[in-house]
C-alpha cells in the first residue's frame, strides 16, 4: 500500500484540489464506466448525480436512489459525500429539503449508498472515497486498500483523506438491489 502527504489549498469543490486532480487522472482517466453519486461541478465519472439540481451533474436526486437505479457493471466509484452530519444537512437544506435524523447519521448515509453501489463495480475495478476518515468501502465489501493520498490543507483545516481500494472479490454484503 502506498501512503503519501502532500499540502494544498482546501477547495469546497474536492476535485480541483491539485494533488487530488492528479490522482484521479491516473486512476480514472477519461471517466468511461466509473459513477459518482455525490459528483457536483467537476466529477471526471461518466454517470453523474448531485442532490442540488444547479450542479452539472446529470441526475439530481437521493445518491441511494441512484445507485439503485444503476444497471449494469462499471470501472469504478467516487465516492465524495458531505463529510458531516453539518454538510449533510447545509446539503440538503439548500435544496429545499428537510433533512431527518436518518439524513443526517453519516454513517447510514455512506454505508447505504455503499450497499448500492458495491456490487456493481467489476472486481478490479476501484473505489475512490473522500472524507476526514480512511474508512473507505472495506474488506467486508470485497476491497483492498492499494494508495492513501493524505492532503493537509493549512492549520485550521481538517485533511482530506483519500483512500483507492482496488475490488478483489465480490462483496460479503448483499446490496440493496438483490433485496
């Protein structure tokens, strides 16, 4: 496993953030078959969705319901959600909704979306997630950690952890869509 450190700028919009962009153009390329449920203005993936519908992503609606409504395989995932119960909720008030106590636990947030979205993704494909965490999807879902960028963004802010696993095996997790 590869680890590095790098500064940069902190950027509300994570892909623009130098080093990150970087990263992502050596794993994701031109974007063909990778899927970003929470994609906002500069997502690279192909299949594109943002809650607030003035982003240019291509679908706007609950990032659960989108992976549900996904058919098919695909190269890869990011996964860049608002990286607290706070951005959750600034989120989805700023598109008119009233978040519940269920939006707003980060934990269900993520791991449901991950649910969806797992089995979908071609073993080899990959898993690029973003937050203040190295969780990332996960051994029990059938990845392995392959690079870790940690990037410092300044004193007063907290770093953005990016993690890529690589997809092994198939997941030990039954996905929402074979409920």
């Amino acid at each position: 496993m590869k680890i590095s450190r790098v500064k940069s700028p902190p950027n509300k919009e994570t892909f623009k953030i130098k080093p990150i962009k970087r990263l992502l153009e050596r794993y994701v390329g031109d974007g063909k078959g990778w899927v970003d449920p929470f994609a906002g203005n500069n997502s690279p993936a192909e299949f594109t969705n943002d809650l607030n519908p003035n982003t240019k992503a291509k679908q706007h609606i609950k990032s659960v319901e989108f992976c549900k409504k996904l058919a098919g395989s695909y190269c890869g995932v990011l996964f860049d959600p608002p990286y607290s119960p706070r951005q959750i909720k600034e989120c989805y008030e700023g598109v008119g909704l009233k978040p519940s106590m269920k939006d707003t636990q980060n934990c269900l947030l993520y791991s449901e979306t991950k649910k969806a979205i797992i089995n979908k993704i071609k073993v080899g494909g990959y898993a690029i997630t973003f937050g203040w965490n190295s969780n990332g999807f996960g051994k029990r879902m059938g990845f392995e950690i392959i690079e870790i960028l940690l990037v410092s963004h300044s004193a007063a802010h907290n770093d953005t952890i990016c993690v890529v696993e690589r997809k092994v095996q198939t997941s030990l997790f039954r996905s929402e869509v074979e409920e």
